[in-house]
C-alpha cells in the first residue's frame, strides 16, 4: 500500500509543478509583469533576502539544533530555492498587486535556476548535483509551461478564459493530492521526533523570513504585503524537482512536504490579516488569478 501511495505522490509532484506554473502564465500578461520590472531596487531586496538572508537564517537554525544530517540537508535545501506559484493566491487572499506578484516570482524562480546549481554542493557538502540537470529540470518543468501561459493568453485570450479554471482547478486538485499521497505513503516516517524537531526548526525561520520580507517594503502597503509572502514561501516545486532527481533518501521529501503545508497554512492566515476580508477559504485554485474577460464576464453577470 505504501508504495502505491508513494508512486501517486511522485505523479501528483509533476502534475502540481506544471500545471501550476501554466496557470501563473494563463492568468498574467507579460506586459503587466514587465512594467513591474523597473523596481530594480524592491527586486534587488528581494533577491538579497530570498538568496543570502534566508538560506544564512536557516545554516544558523540548523547548526544550532543540531538536527540529523538528513533533515538538515532538506531544511537547507528549502532555504535555497525561491519563487512559488502559491504566491499568486497568497496575494490574491491579501488584496494586493498580483502582478507585482507574479514579476517577483518570475525574478527568484529564475534566481532559483540560476543559483541553485552552484549553491546546493557548496551548501551540502558530499552531494553531487548535475547542475546542468538541476537547471533542465527547473526550466522545463517551471518557467517553461509559464512562458506557454503567457504567450496563450496573449494570443487566444477566448481560449483562455475558457480553459484556465479547469487548469487551476487540476492543480488544487494535484496538490491535495500530494500531500495526502505523501503522508500515507510515508507514514511510518512520521513518527520520528527528528522530523517534528526538523519541521519546529523549519516554521521558526520562515516566521523570520515573513516579518524581514515586510521590512523590505519600505513602508509601502503593497511592497510589503508582496515583500512577506513573498519571502516566506520558499519555492517548494523547485525543492519537489531537486529532491526527487538527487535525494535517495524519502524523509527529505517528506520534510519539504510537511513542512510547505504548515508554512501554506501560518500564510493564508497571514494573508488574510492584510486584507479587509477575513474569511478563509482553503479551498480556492492554488495560483489561480481570473484573467481580465473573465472577470469581466463575471461582473456583467
């Protein structure tokens, strides 16, 4: 039963990757993204904090925890990648400027591909890592089904409409999916103290990242709303391609796996204290943002 489980959870990794970042692209124009790009200096920020901050943050936690090699290697591994899909949602829940959002998640996911190749031996000393293969997995799987979305959306914007909620609703669905396929078929994994002491270690450094991501707005609502949420959710489908491709050992991904629903869950609270409306809703397309006609549609209705 446990190898079922463990079977689907691989499958529901790849289909929430890709999914998710096509509807990133089917829902953003890139001009919309673009113009967000002349911030240079809340970008730089944001690359600083997201690249040197956090993954300094988390060698610190570890270090001082103590915790066992495996799981130390999986928290240092969620420290270095950035740039979530979720994060679109995350700002959607909050009210805040979503295609500030999604420039800021196109700059760390390509951060992400670029720096993860050298970083992670250099982090994770022993570990042999193709960075070419990291960098393949990472572009194919991420910025290319993201770059599709945009160029559909910019060209057949009807077809679009049409087929874009049924693309969010696959990825809510595979991402359920994952987490429950995971930790079933990785239950006797999760009664080791290790992995709660891991998982402690883990949502203590992202409560920092959330409350220095705010700082780096400058006072200004939406670049801190984007700033915090940004930084705090690391970029858990990277992390999914890495592990899968070059951890033999499961407890990784079972750590990054827990560990990212904890984190989902402080987030969507968080997101919703920044807006005016708290009501939560779990249940909402992961990285879903109505485009335009269909908003449009929806009003006149």
């Amino acid at each position: 039963m446990y190898e079922f489980f463990q079977t689907l959870g691989s499958w529901a990794v790849a289909v929430f990757v890709v999914t998710s970042m096509l509807n990133v692209g089917l829902t953003q124009k890139p001009s919309r993204v673009l113009a967000h790009l002349s911030n240079r200096s809340f970008l730089l920020r944001m690359i600083l904090l997201n690249f040197v901050v956090v993954p300094a943050l988390m060698i610190a936690a570890v270090y001082l925890a103590e915790l066992e090699t495996v799981y130390a290697a999986g928290l240092l591994l969620f420290s270095l990648v950035a740039g979530a899909p979720f994060l679109v949602e995350l700002t959607n829940l909050s009210r805040s400027d979503v295609a500030l959002a999604v420039t800021v998640l196109l700059v760390l996911m390509v951060g992400t591909i670029v720096l993860l190749p050298i970083t992670l031996p250099r982090v994770l000393r022993g570990l042999t890592v193709d960075a070419w293969a990291v960098a393949q997995g990472l572009l194919t799987q991420m910025l290319l089904p993201m770059v599709i979305g945009m160029l559909l959306l910019q060209a057949v914007e009807g077809f679009v409409a049409v087929v874009e909620p049924w693309i969010a609703r696959i990825s809510s669905i595979a991402l359920y999916v994952l987490i429950v396929a995971i930790v079933i078929g990785y239950l006797p994994a999760m009664t080791d103290p290790e992995l709660w002491k891991a998982i402690g270690v883990g949502m203590s450094v992202l409560v920092l990242a959330l409350f220095l991501g705010w700082a780096m707005g400058d006072g200004h609502g939406h670049l801190q709303e984007v700033g915090a949420l940004g930084t705090a959710q690391r970029g858990t489908a990277a992390a999914m391609i890495v592990t899968q491709d070059n951890f033999d050992d499961s407890r990784v991904l079972v750590l990054i796996t827990v560990l990212n629903t904890f984190g989902v869950v402080m987030l969507i609270v968080a997101a919703k204290l920044m807006s005016r409306d708290n009501r939560v809703d779990l249940l909402v397309p992961v990285a879903a943002d109505v485009p335009e006609r269909t908003r449009t549609q929806r009003i006149r209705t």
